[in-house]
C-alpha cells in the first residue's frame, strides 16, 4: 500500500514538473514593433525643353547650343541641316540635337596669293585651288566667299600639324591679296606689306570665325606653318603679334618667358651648336610645338626651313633659317606657354 501511495506521489511530482516547464516555454512575450523606414522618394528635376529646329520654306535651322562648351561640343548649326531623304521613309528630328557633337573646322589657315586682286579672283574661282575667303587689296569694306563653310576648300595641299594631317579635312582657308616676295641675286627673299585696311578685314573675319567654331589659338596658323618646306605665306610681314596684342587671335609668346630661357639659349649656341644631340633636341622642341619635322640630328633643309618658317611667324626680324639664341628662346617660351593637351 505504502508502495502504491509513493509511485503515486512520484507520478503527481514528475507531472507537476513538467507542467511548469511547458508554461515556461509557452510564455507570452510581447513583439517589439518593426518600424519600417519609409521609402526615399527621388525627385528628378524638371528637364528643360530643348529648343526646336525652325523651318523656313522648307529649309530647317537649329542655332542654339544645348551642349558643353567646357568640352568644346556645340550643337549649333551655322547654316541650313542637312539631312538624307531615303525613298518611303521619312527622316524626323524627334530627338534632335544630340549634345555630343561638334564643329569640322578645327583649323584656321592663312595664306597670301602672290597674284594681284584680278587674278587672285580667276585662280581661286575657277581652278584646282580655292579658299573660303578671298580678302581683297582694293580699300572697300567687302570679303569675298567663295566657299560654303561647310564646304572643304582646296586651300592647304599636303599639310601637317600636330597630330593633324591633310588639314583640307578640318580648316578654313583664308587668301589675302599681296604680291609675296622678290630674290636677289644672293637668293635673300623680300615680302611684300599688308596695307592696314586688309590687316583689319582679316582680323575682323578671323575673329567672328574663331569664336563661331571654338578654334584654339594653337590652330590658327600660316600656310608656312602647316607646310614649312615648300610654302612661305603669308611671310613675316604678315603682323602676327598685332593680331595677338590689339585682337586676341592666335599665339603670341610672352617677353619675360623668352628672357628667362635668353641666356642658358646663348650658351647652348655658342658650345653645342653642332653636336649632334643638341639639333636633335631642337627637331623635337619643333615638333613638339607643332610642325612636321622628322628627327635626324643634323641641320638639313627641311630643318632650315621649318626654321624658317617659325621665324617668319614669331622672330620676323630675322628669317634666315638659322638657330640662333633669341630663336631659340623664343621656342621654349612657346612651349612652355602653349603645351600640347
């Protein structure tokens, strides 16, 4: 009896136990609230409209720049847009312009005709060469076209610049009236002078083109530039410092930079003048400025010419073809002034 009653008590203990342990597990415990974050609404701000192509008797126009300058892009058409007509389709410009674009004309070259007004006019006008503009020497207010724009003229021939080549592709060509220049027995080259009046037609028109298309100044060149060993124009008389100084066109280098490079230039002359590494240096100093100049450590002809040619753009004074100091000084300057990006 007493046996039965202890399993009993043992039974009632063990279930009791386990009663508890299940009430324990089963606890209520309160959820803590999730507080979700509200979700971030991104406002996209209001794009403006892009102006529209207007259209004048059937002929569309679109001249406002939507694009970049800072990146040199312009959308901007100086003129009518072209556009192609494929038959049973129409060409729309729902989506035009696109901002990633920009001018062909890269370039802007000069040159002289060594041809009075007259013939200056037949040549351009009705032979295998030709020019943009023809600024003529009879003392009126007028510029000739004789290019579209948009047109490539036949005007700079086999041309390098840079990295540049066949410039054709990527200039505007202006001709300027001038008679170009006389030899002497020597062989020494006399220019002929700009009157003032075509001094200031010209700067006029270079200045309304470089803004138009953004040419850099490091792009606005002489023919003689772009072509040193067969082309002289428009020569040293042409007043490439004035240009610089009264109109901010083209390139120019500055006085206290060609000192600071003037004395260590006269000591390079007098000691090294003929070592082979020190022409080599000067080849690549051109080339490095602009000109297409191949390196061969000597002083040949095309190095005496593309010498030649820079000292008829930037050391007019003295146009002999000779490296001499102040020459020297000068290209240094250009180059610290005007490096290529």
């Amino acid at each position: 009896m007493r046996k039965t009653l202890y399993i009993i008590g043992l039974s009632t203990f063990v279930f009791s136990c386990t009663s508890q342990q299940n009430v324990k597990k089963n606890t209520y415990k309160p959820k803590t609230p999730i507080t979700q974050a509200k979700p971030t609404v991104q406002t996209t701000p209001p794009v403006a409209p892009k102006p529209k192509v207007v259209s004048d008797r059937g002929v569309e126009f679109f001249t406002t720049n939507i694009a970049d300058p800072t990146k040199n892009d312009n959308t901007a058409s100086y003129g009518s847009i072209v556009s192609a007509k494929p038959g049973g389709y129409k060409v729309v410009k729902t989506y035009f312009p696109a901002v990633a674009q920009n001018f062909r004309q890269r370039y802007l070259i000069l040159h002289y005709t060594a041809l009075p007004d007259d013939k200056s006019i037949t040549v351009l006008t009705q032979q295998a060469v030709s020019a943009h503009y023809l600024v003529n020497n009879t003392g009126d207010n007028e510029i000739y076209q004789l290019v579209d724009e948009n047109k490539r003229a036949y005007h700079a021939g086999v041309s390098a610049w840079r990295n540049d080549k066949n410039l054709n592709d990527t200039s505007i060509g202006i001709e300027i009236v001038n008679a170009g220049y006389t030899t002497d027995a020597a062989g020494k080259r006399t220019f002929a002078p700009f009157s003032d009046d075509q001094v200031k037609k010209v700067a006029a028109l270079v200045k309304d083109i470089v803004t138009r298309y953004q040419i850099q100044p490091t792009y606005v060149l002489a023919h003689s530039d772009i072509a040193p060993t067969r082309k002289q124009d428009p020569g040293p008389m042409f007043p490439w410092k004035k240009l610089y100084d009264e109109y901010q066109i083209g390139m120019w280098y500055d006085e206290a930079a060609k000192q600071t490079y003037l004395e260590a230039a006269q000591a390079d002359i007098s000691a090294r003048y003929n070592e082979a590494s020190f022409i080599f240096l000067i080849q690549t100093s051109l080339q490095k400025f602009g000109y297409g100049l191949e390196s061969s450590g000597t002083w040949d002809d095309a190095t005496k010419k593309t010498i030649e040619a820079f000292q008829y753009h930037f050391r007019p004074q003295n146009y002999d073809g000779i490296m001499d100091a102040e020459t020297w000084a000068i290209l240094q300057a250009l180059n610290q002034k005007y490096p290529v990006k």
